[in-house]
C-alpha cells in the first residue's frame, strides 16, 4: 500500500536509493514554497469574503493555460461524483470559441505572469460587461492585472514561488475547488504523508527505478490508464514531467493510453515494438458498475455471466500485467480505492515530489522552461510586422 486508500506495486527492478533518500532530505529541510503549498501550514492569498461572495454561482467558467487550469480540471473530472456546479474549461487556443451567454457566470481568470497570450485572447472574446469575475495573477504590472482594474474585478494574488505546474495545491487550485464545493485542508496531506514510512520507501524506490530506467534508454512513460474521469489528472502529470524534466537534451516523454480500448490498437506495439518505454497501470474501484444482462449471453461465453461492468475491466488489468510480467515489460501499478480530495491530494504530492527529484537527480532544474519562452518572444515579433 502507497496509503491506505492506494495500492501501489512498484517496478520490479534493483536501483541504487542513497542519492535519492538525500535528495528527498534536502528537500523536505528546504524552504521550498512549493513543498509549503503540499502542506496544511500554506497560507492561501484568497480570504473567506471572496468565497462568501461568489459560493453561490452554479456555473463558473475557468480561463487559462497549462499549470494554470490542468490542476483545477484534472480536480473536477476525478472528483466529478461529488460536484454539482457546472464548469467550463477554457485551456486552448481555438477558432471555434462558444460565445453562448449564461445567466449568471463566474469567470475566473487564472495566469502567473499576467500576460500569457491564449488567456487574455480568450479573456477578451469571452468575458461580457456584466459577468463577475477573478483574477489569479502575480502582485506585478501586466495586462491581466490592469484588465482585472479596469472590470473592477476581484484580483486574488498567485504565489510567484511557485511555478503554474507545481501550483495545484495553492490558491490556482484551491481556489476554484472551494468554489465548486470542495474542501481544500482535505487535499494537504503532505504533513502526515512525510511520517508514513511505506510512502516514502516506495517513492525512493520509484524515483531511483525510473533514473535506472532512463539510464537503459527508456524515456517513453506510457500511462494505461482504465478511469475514464482520471484523464484530466494524467494531462497535469503530463505537462509537469515534460516541462520540468526536459531539458539539456534529457527528459521524459508521458504519453495517457485510454484502456481496455488501446489494447485494440497500441497493445501489440507496447508488447512487442521498440524496448524504449515503461508503464504505468492506473485503476480506481467503482462501487457502481452496469451489470451484465445473463439472459443475452450465449453458452459459449458462460464465464461472462454474473459479471459487471468492474468485474471485466479490473480481469484485464491483471491481465495485462501478468503479460507486462511475462515479457519482462518494466511497469509499476496505481489502485485507487476510494475517490475523494484526500486521495487525490496525496496522488498530486507523489507526483511533484517525484518530479522534483527526478530533476535533481538527472541534473536539471525543474521549476524553469526556457526554451517555451522562446517561442513566445518569436510570436510577438511576427505579430507586430503583420
């Protein structure tokens, strides 16, 4: 067990810890800000008047880019069951924006620097001169700032310790998940996590492994993921190892299967293509699950009846990973017992902290991401000789 409501298997490899154990050291005695917002000790910059203020809007339209809404969308889908507010996602550059006006809508603005480019497009075509809004920015010039100003917006200032990809557990994140009726204290777990000595052997053990793996020329993650409403969580895992690992011509490239359908189109590659991957088995247990009709199955496939929907999906899982045994396939395996903020919260501390230790022990810095700036600075030049 991970904790009590994950099962974890880790890979089935011998890797050398030490370096890593320090490392995880160094980090836990450090004053990272980012490791503070895993905690219960973070102090958000949002007060209870602006929740008092806009808790009762049922619809809420969430407008930004990358680390800066993956967190809050990969929060609703996973916890989807609990939630009764409709949210929109605006995260992407399009031509066919919908313009549709609601009745009454919260939009919530959300961008680090305050001048990221798709958010203040989208801003601008979207947001009507009755609606309420909020701003999550940076305490510093930039045009979202002075847009907040000017639509007398409420403007909730965004940690500048903390990188939009590592800002899940902050005011990015827990922001809007105390809005749609969440309770963001039961997602900081980082303080009874750092005490549970089977989760941090496991996550040594799994950091040191995947530097091993790395080491034999496997830089492909391939997430087999069998839960629907967890896609959204593997897009933020996504974005936060690409972007913070890959750099200095390293990195690792996470790419989401949706299973059992990829068993009928990728399966054969992963099972027996190039040797240049590992795995990651994702599951959740589901208390409600269609059952199968009795009456409709033939003799021929008996073993089908009394069966649900649950029953199937986690026999192929196993499945799969007996073969992965077989063949040798190095994977590790996530089994999610229980759905609600205090899992996910321990899923989302697990998954930076690996990150973050990963990039020290690969040698590169995993809070920056130069090279994207570059494309930004190229865009503005050809904007401006059209």
């Amino acid at each position: 067990m991970l904790t009590e409501n994950i099962k974890f298997k880790n890979f089935l490899l011998k890797s050398n810890k030490s370096k890593v154990k320090k490392d995880l050291l160094k980090l836990m005695n450090s004053n990272s800000e980012v490791i503070n917002s895993l905690t219960s000790n973070y102090i958000f910059s949002f007060s209870k008047k602006i929740i008092q203020k806009y808790k009762n809007f049922q619809e809420i339209r969430i407008i930004g880019m990358g680390g800066s809404i993956l967190g809050s969308q990969a929060i609703y889908s996973f916890m989807k069951n609990k939630i009764k507010k409709k949210v929109h996602f605006i995260n992407n550059l399009t031509r066919d924006i919908s313009k549709k006006k609601e009745k009454k809508i919260l939009n919530l603005v959300i961008s680090k620097s305050g001048n990221t480019l798709e958010t203040i497009l989208n801003s601008n075509i979207l947001i009507s001169n009755n609606d309420k809004n909020v701003f999550i920015t940076e305490n510093k010039n930039s045009y979202l700032k002075n847009l907040a100003y000017k639509l007398k917006a409420d403007i909730v200032h965004h940690n500048n310790f903390i990188g939009g990809r590592y800002s899940v557990l902050s005011e990015v994140g827990m922001l809007p998940a105390e809005l749609i009726g969440l309770n963001p204290q039961k997602f900081k777990q980082l303080n009874s996590l750092i005490k549970n000595k089977k989760f941090l052997n496991n996550l040594i053990t799994n950091v040191a492994n995947i530097i091993n793996l790395i080491k034999k020329q496997k830089y492909n993650s391939i997430i087999l993921n069998y839960d629907k409403n967890s896609e959204n969580l593997f897009l933020w895992y996504q974005q936060l190892v690409a972007e913070s690992l890959g750099k200095k011509s390293k990195g690792i490239l996470p790419t989401i299967s949706s299973m059992p359908k990829d068993n009928h189109s990728l399966m054969q590659l992963y099972l027996d293509g190039t040797k240049k991957s590992f795995y990651t088995f994702f599951y959740v247990f589901n208390k409600i699950s269609p059952k199968i009709n009795n009456s409709k199955i033939l003799n021929s496939h008996k073993y089908l009846r009394n069966k649900n929907i649950e029953n199937i999906l986690y026999s192929q899982k196993l499945a799969s990973e007996r073969i992965f045994l077989k063949k040798k396939i190095p994977f590790r395996s996530f089994e999610v017992l229980k759905k609600d903020e205090k899992t996910l919260g321990e899923l989302f501390s697990f998954f930076i902290l690996e990150t973050i230790l990963l990039g020290r022990s690969l040698n590169v810095n995993p809070f920056d991401q130069p090279s994207v700036e570059l494309i930004k600075k190229e865009t503005k030049k050809i904007l401006f000789k059209r």
